[in-house]
C-alpha cells in the first residue's frame, strides 16, 4: 500500500501534465471535428460533414490526399536516404577521415541556421532570373532550368536542402553512439583479423541500431508534421503541381485560411487532424514492427 | 516503453498541428495598459479654420486618450506612406504609442482571423474593405467597429468612401487615391536599345519579340501569386480587349466572357514564348519578381502603382518609367479601384487612442502624406498626386473597373468567386488547369 502511494506520488506531476497537455486537445479535436466553428460566431454541430466534404469534395479530396502521399514520400526519403547517409557520415567521422574535425563542423553548422535562412539560401541559389546556379550554367553555355518552378526537380531539391540543413542533427547521434561502443570490442575485432568493413558491418552497424531508432522516431514526426521550410520555399499552396504540398500546409490553409468558404473553419481543420492521427497511427504501427527487432534484450 | 514514447511524440505531433500553427500568429503588442495622463499640448490649436463639433470632441477626447497602438498593414510596400502617417499622428499625439508590422500579403487575412479569434487582434488594421468580402466578415462577426458615429469624412470624396462603406454604415477610411496597374519600364534599357513605349497593342507584343531577342525577360512576372498575376492580368485584358473592360463597369458583360478567357490564353501564349523569362515558374514570390526586374535583367514588370515605391527602394539609381498598354485603337486606360485603409477593432483595448487615429487618417493632411508615401495617383480634387510617376502611370484616356472587383460584387448568394480565383489562377499558369476550366467554374457561382 506505502509502495503504491509512493508510485502514485512519482506519476501523479508527469500524468496531469499529459493529461492536460496532451490527451485533453487530443480529445478536443475529435470533438471540433464534428462542428463548424470559424472560432467567433457559434459552434454548429454538422456530425460527420467535415469528414465527408475531406473524403469526397471533388477540390478538397484530391489536395488532402496528395498532400498525404508527398508525407510518405519524403516519410520514406527521410529513412532510406537521410538516416543512412547520416551514419555514413558519422562513421566517416569515427575512423577519423583527414580534416574530420573542420569537416564536422562544417555538416553541423546549418543546423544551428534558422529555416527562413535556409529558405533564403536557396532562392539565391535557384531563383531562375537571378539565382547563381542559372548564372553559372548560362556562363558555361549550359541548359538552365526554373528549379522550384519544374515539378521533375522541386523535390528533389528539397530533399537536398533537408540533408543539408539537418543531416547533422541525427549525423551527431551516430556519432556518439560510435564512440561509446568499448574500445576492448574494436581491439578484438583487430586482434582476430577483422577488416574495415567487417568491422562496420558486424560490430559498428548493429551496435548503432537503437540509436538508429530512435532517429527514426524522431525523423517520421518531423516528416509527418513537415511546415516550414516547404512553405517558405514554395508558398502555401505547395508550389507547381502541390509536390511540396503536406498535410500542415493544406491543414492550414483549410483552418486558417480562406480556402474554405472565404473564411477559417476550424472544425474541418479538426477533421485534418483526425484523419491523419489515424493515419500516423497505422504509419506508428508499421514502425514499430520493423523497429522491435532493433531493440536489445536486457 | 518505446511503444509509449513514440505514441507520445507522435500526439505531441498532433496537436502541434493544430495548435502549433494557431499559435503561430504573431501577436498584436497591446502591451502597454493605457496609463499614461495626457495627450498632447496644442492638439486642439493644430486643427485650423472649421474647427467643428465633432473635431473639438475627439480632441477633448485626446487630452485623456494615451496608451499604445499597434497597427498592422497587409504589404511592406506601403511602409513609407504609414510611417508618414505615424509620424504625422505623432506630432499631434506624442502620448500615444503606435507600432506597426507588414503582414506576408497572401497570408494577411488568414494572420488577421487568427489573431481576431485569439483576442489579441491590431488596434487598427487594413482590410480591402468592399473590394473583397473580408471586411463584410469581420463585420458579421462583429470584429470590426462602426465608424460613422464620430467620423468626419469631410475630406474625403463621397465615391472614394464606398470602398470603406456596408449598408451605409462607415467600417474603413480609404486613402484618396486609386490603387491602379501600371507597365513598368527601365527607361535607361528602352534608351539603349531605342524602343519606344508603344503607341497600340500590337506595337506592345512586337517590343516583347523584340525585347526578347535582345536578350532580355520583357516582363518580369510572379505566376505563384494570384495577385501578382491579377495586377498583371487586369491591364493585358483592358488592352486586349477595352470595350469588354468597359462593359464591365455596369456588368453589361460578364467576368467570364470571352474577351476573359482570350486575354488569359494571350498571356499564357507570352509565356510559351518566353516572354516572361524562360524558367518564370520558378519566380517564387513578388520578392524575385521585383528583383528581377530592378536589377535590369527584365525590361518591364506589371505590377500595382504601389510598387513603385519597392521599385526606388530596391535600386535607387533604376531609372523607372510607366505607361499603360494601348488597345488597338491606341487608346489607354487605367485599372483601378479606390484604395482603402484602415478599420478599428471592435475590442480594441486602446479605443481611444484608436479612434483619434482613425480619425487622423480621414484628414487631408493624413491623406496627402499617404498619397505622397505612395507616389499614387490622387483620387481627390484635394490632394495631388504623389509623384512623377504616378503623372506617367495616371496617363490615360480612362479608368476602368477591374476585373476581380466583379468577382466580389456580382457573384451568387452564398458563393464566393474570389476565393476561386485566388486559388486557382497559380494552376492556369503553372498548367494544371486550362483556362476554359477556370473561368468555367468561376462562372458557375457568377450572377
């Protein structure tokens, strides 16, 4: 009985907190999601309306929806290109590659860089009139290209600005991973004649996987709740053809915005919300399964 | 437990989602509670000859008015004629405290109704008034204060203040003068190469040929901004067709006629043939599209009167000119609507302070200084016009109604063609629409 209370003392501070921070608004957008509320006149019960006009509108529909699919895409750009050329990097560090230090420095730095720099950066770099690559490729005679203009090219440039700007975040918890792993494993390795890349393959990258996961749990929230650098880079409506349009964006300008009947809507923004916690739900439990045989047993 | 922490992150996601972006909004600085005593000195005095009734109350008003104000305007191009007006407040009512910020322009309104809905909204803030539909919303919901209770609008010429006018109740004061579209040109690139400003339409496409050969963008363009391309649109489409523009100032024709669709198709066709530059797409915002054509890489930009000023800022030694594009006939004429200005909101904490600025901004010298800011052309037998400029760019047989005006006034109960156009004229341009399918669903919800 003592036991429990001094449990209940422990957990009490941490669950209200939760409770109040995080499980209450929860709960409160399921609730919005089924009102029409442009957050000054009343609220208006419409039970499933939202999520109908999301599902079916012949305007609303095709935009959540590509919206959700360029998520997965760069969901998927984050795991299979970002993360592995992260612990690349960051092992290119461990074996002490000439210049690692400056060179380390140097991948870090952009992630101390405000996105609205960044953003910035690139429309020195692509704007097609002015931005220094056309310059460059003009000056060598070459074809030139209006870069976040061209549907075939703004993705992809995206995605390079991504790993520019925040490959060092998850680069530096490779890195440390690396160097925790006990000297006394590495020199045994040696010792039994293990080569470089035996070495990577079968000490350093399996003893890297339960950083690894948690990079992953951390990247797929930042790719599912991407905002910022896309709305800088192309503007809220996602650019050309809505490559760069995610689910934020179209949720904002659904909510806030006057995309909807020339006013803000906050129930609808609600259903947004909903539709894609129980999408994050099923890409969470997909994770999952992979990421269990990365954990150790104790 | 790792099951617990990601379902954790990914709620904190969730709700990021929504709350986050509420959150975002910046907040409107009322920070100072009003406690400051007096007004200004001599502020009844400054006032001159007809110092009427309702002057000598909001003066009287004023000696116990104080506190800070925070503005907020939808455009950093105006940022000169503002801080003018300010500055010309301030020497009235050096007690007051004013601030004022630049919204993004295309996010203006989204800004306004967030910051409305948390309670934290500008004293004073700009709204298109009966242009567009926002300021009747804000109105509806009760964000925006009547004016016409305390208002003297003596100075202000009655056909200018409809723009700030609902159901005869005064909500905005306009600036006296008219926001219009003008063709931009760097008069130093047309005198090396000897181009003249045309005298006809036709003698307009050829110099784009022409310019374009030279190897330069003829027009600098934004197609990512539905205002951009509008302010571009509206003088292509006068001049493409003026006795269709005409018909617009009474309805006569419809927004999505014809003469409409062709015009769009015309400018569409320029872009295939590069005369916006041949990767304009990637033009991702007004920002490069000014640049462009400042740093001389564009020989003209259509843009809105008001850009002049950005223009001058943005490289001092451009050597600007303006005309408006001819119709076949050789006749010219100018888009425009009156401009509006500024509402008082309805729970605004600093009420005074904002009525005596409100009510500032209706005098001539306030209308003047911002006119002057502007470089505009005068809507107002009382002002003059800003600048030599806006002499060039107010150089025309006739003014015209413009075209997303009617989209506002003359579209159905309960539909909303502008919100239409805005989002979808970007898709005309970047291909994913074809323009019989804009102006067909836009005429779908017309009258």
């Amino acid at each position: 009985m003592n036991k429990r209370r001094q449990y209940l003392f422990f957990i009490t501070p941490g669950f209200i907190l939760y409770t109040v921070f995080i499980i209450i608004p929860i709960l409160y957008v399921i609730y919005l999601s089924f009102f029409e509320w442009n957050g000054l006149t009343e609220m208006t019960f419409v039970g499933m309306e939202n999520f109908k006009l999301l599902m079916t509108d012949n305007k609303i529909a095709p935009d959540f929806w590509s919206a959700v699919k360029n998520n997965l895409k760069y969901l998927l750009c984050i795991w299979f290109v970002v993360t592995p050329l992260q612990f690349i990097t960051a092992y290119f560090f461990y074996v002490r590659i000439p210049a690692f230090k400056y060179i380390k420095f140097m991948v870090f730095m952009p992630y101390v860089i405000s996105t609205t720099i960044v953003s910035f950066f690139a429309t020195i770099i692509f704007n097609p009139n002015i931005g220094i690559l056309n310059s460059v490729l003009k000056a060598l005679n070459l074809p030139q290209g209006s870069w976040l203009g061209d549907p075939n090219w703004t993705f992809k440039i995206f995605i390079m600005i991504v790993i520019w700007q925040s490959a060092g975040s998850g680069m530096m918890i490779f890195y440390s991973n690396l160097l925790d792993i006990p000297k006394d494993i590495m020199e045994a390795c040696s010792i039994d004649g293990a080569n470089e890349f035996q070495k990577f393959w079968h000490i350093l990258l399996p003893l890297s996987l339960p950083s690894c996961a948690s990079i992953i749990i951390m990247s797929t929230i930042w790719a599912l709740s991407v905002f910022d650098l896309p709305y800088i880079l192309v503007g809220s409506t996602g650019g050309v053809k809505g490559v760069l349009d995610f689910v934020n964006m179209v949720f904002y300008r659904y909510t806030f915005g006057s995309v909807l009947n020339a006013q803000s809507n906050y129930g609808f923004g609600a259903a947004i919300s909903t539709v894609m916690l129980i999408v994050i739900i099923i890409v969470t439990a997909v994770q999952n399964k992979i990421l269990s045989r990365f954990e150790y047993d104790n | 437990m790792k099951k617990k922490a990601i379902s954790g992150l990914l709620c904190a996601a969730l709700v990021t989602m929504l709350v986050g972006c509420g959150g975002g909004a910046p907040a409107a600085n009322n920070s100072a509670p009003a406690e400051t005593e007096t007004a200004n000195s001599g502020d009844t005095d400054t006032s001159p000859a007809p110092a009427e009734e309702k002057e000598a109350e909001t003066a009287s008003e004023a000696s116990s008015a104080s506190g800070a104000l925070t503005i907020w305007e939808h455009n950093t191009s105006f940022e000169g004629s503002l801080e003018s007006v300010v500055e010309g407040f301030k020497a009235k009512y050096p007690d007051i405290d004013v601030e004022y910020e630049f919204k993004e322009q295309d996010q203006y309104y989204n800004l306004l109704n967030i910051a409305i809905q948390s309670g934290d909204a500008p004293d004073v803030f700009w709204t298109n008034g009966t242009a567009t539909n926002n300021m009747s919303e804000l109105v509806k919901a009760g964000a925006v204060l009547g004016l016409s209770d305390f208002l003297d609008t003596k100075d202000i010429p009655e056909n200018c203040m409809q723009i700030g006018t609902i159901d005869g109740t005064v909500y905005s004061v306009p600036w006296s003068c008219i926001d219009t579209r003008a063709c931009y040109y760097n008069k130093d690139i047309f005198k090396e190469n000897g181009w003249e400003t045309p005298k006809t339409y036709d003698e307009f496409v050829k110099l784009l040929q022409t310019q374009k050969d030279a190897g330069y963008i003829p027009i600098s363009l934004d197609p990512n901004s539905c205002w951009d391309l509008l302010f571009a649109y509206e003088p292509v489409l006068s001049a493409y067709d003026s006795e269709y523009t005409e018909g617009l100032a009474d309805y006569s024709v419809k927004a999505t006629d014809k003469p409409a669709r062709d015009a769009m198709n015309e400018m569409l066709d320029w872009a295939d043939k590069g005369y916006f530059g041949d990767n304009y797409l990637g033009v991702a915002d007004e920002a490069a599209m000014v640049l462009t054509f400042t740093s001389g890489e564009a020989a003209m930009c259509l843009a809105g009167s008001w850009e002049a000023n950005t223009f001058m800022d943005n490289n001092p030694n451009l050597n600007l000119g303006a005309f408006q594009i001819p119709d076949k006939n050789g006749k010219t004429g100018m888009v425009g609507t009156n401009a509006n200005g500024f509402s008082v909101y309805s729970n605004s904490p600093n009420m005074d302070a904002a009525k005596l600025f409100i009510q500032y901004c209706a005098t001539i010298e306030a209308q003047q200084a911002w006119v002057d800011g502007q470089g505009a052309v005068s809507g107002n037998p009382n002002v003059k016009s800003g600048s030599d400029i806006a002499g060039e760019i107010a150089n025309a047989d006739t003014t015209y109604t413009s075209w997303q005006s009617v989209l506002s006034n003359h579209v159905k109960e309960g539909e909303n063609a502008s919100t239409l156009f805005e989002n979808d004229i970007t898709k005309v341009f970047s291909k994913e629409m074809t323009t019989d399918e804009f102006f067909d669903e836009i005429e779908a919800v017309m009258q």
